[in-house]
C-alpha cells in the first residue's frame, strides 16, 4: 500500500506570494491533517479534514487555508507569505474519523522557503 | 491550555544500551491519548508507541516501552538495546481533540 504522499518536496516562494501544498493520504484513510514544523517552533498543528469537512484547526492566522476533495486528498494554501512560513510541512491520514486517538501516517513533507 | 515539554533537547547513547526520554504534559482533561513518534534523518514521522491514559497498564512494544504516570502527568518512553537505526528525532505527544507535540529529543546513538 503506498504510503502519504506530498507535492512538492521543495518549494521556493518570495514575500507577499501564494502557495499551495498537496497532499494524498494513504488509499482508504480520510482523515487528513496538517501540520507546520519549524527548528524554533517544533510541530504545530494547523488543521484536520475528514470526509471534506474541516473537523479541527490549530492556532495560525487566516492565510492558512485548506481543503479536501471527495476522493480525500487534501490541499493547503498560503497566502501572502511572510519569512516565518519557511518551514517543513508535514501531511499526516488517519484511519479513523479523528487522528486525536488513532495512529498517523505522515508524508514525507513539503520544504517551503520563503526568500 | 494543554502543553507538552520534553526538557532534554540532545541524549545520547551507547549502542545496546538502555537510554530514557522524558516528557511531561498539562492537561485537566482525564480522558486523552499519549504518542511517541520517531522522525529519523530521512523526516518520515513514524509512531513508536501509543498509551491511552484510561489504562493504568503502561504499553509496550518489542525494545519499547513507557513509563506512564498520570497523576505526575508524566509519559517517558524507554528504549532498550539501542540500535543505530534508533537515530531519530523524537516527538512526546498528548491528545485530546486535537494533537499537541513537544519540541523534541533528538537522539544519538553512539556505536
């Protein structure tokens, strides 16, 4: 079974631009998360969907969006992006309906930097 | 507000060694999960161990296991017979309705 993908791995942005990260969540698994991980920060939650439902979002400003399709893949964008957005983001599924109790799948993650 | 502290940020360790990582949480919730995860060089977050804090039994699994504590809100996970391949950032982290993760430990494994 394939794993979590995501796409890009890389990413190179300017200030004041958009971004928008992909994710594919192990096949049958509808719980998609998102998380930010920084040195100084550690992983921070950003947001939960699960059957195109956003079920749970973390503590980041409105230019953090996302969303998920039927077929469970999610997307997140970034808008207008500030130099704090450099940072690795991580895509995770889950079987279950909320990731809270059950084991999560990361992906490999998507490198943004933000020059 | 919920928060996760794993106050060792570096250990290292002697291959076949035992080596201890600790982590403390607050939380006034009864009912929540506990993980480890493990993110090797390579970045893929895998889990190591998940304990459920209404069980009073701590979980284990092979070289694995923690040390529950809930009424210190305390949740160290020991490794036994380190291996190289036990190299990694390691992530505590609490769950109620949504997952809050610790900073980190990483690990060094000393051959």
């Amino acid at each position: 079974k394939a794993g979590v993908t995501q796409t890009p791995r890389y990413l190179i942005k300017t200030r004041g631009q958009q971004v928008t990260l992909s994710c594919s969540p192990i096949s049958g698994h509808r719980s998609v998360s998102w998380y930010q991980q920084t040195p100084g920060q550690g992983l921070q939650f950003l947001f939960e969907y699960f059957s195109e439902t956003q079920r749970n979002k973390g503590n980041f400003p409105g230019r953090f969006s996302g969303r998920q399709f039927s077929n469970s893949r999610s997307e997140m964008n970034v808008s207008t992006l500030e130099l704090g957005d450099s940072a690795l983001y991580l895509c995770a599924s889950s079987l279950a309906v909320s990731s809270s109790y059950n084991e999560q799948f990361f992906g490999p993650g998507t490198r943004l930097t933000v020059l | 507000a919920q928060t996760v502290t794993q106050s060792q940020p570096e250990m290292s360790v002697q291959e076949a060694e035992t080596v201890t990582l600790s982590c403390t949480y607050d939380t006034s919730e009864s009912d929540y999960y506990l993980f480890w995860y493990k993110q090797p060089p390579s970045r893929q977050m895998i889990l190591v161990i998940r304990q459920e804090a209404y069980k009073q039994q701590n979980a284990t699994e092979n070289r694995f296991s923690v040390n529950f504590q809930k009424a210190a809100k305390s949740f160290s996970l020991k490794i036994s017979d380190s291996q190289l391949g036990d190299a990694a950032m390691y992530f505590c982290a609490y769950s109620y309705d949504k997952i809050i993760f610790g900073k980190g430990t990483r690990l060094h494994i000393l051959p």
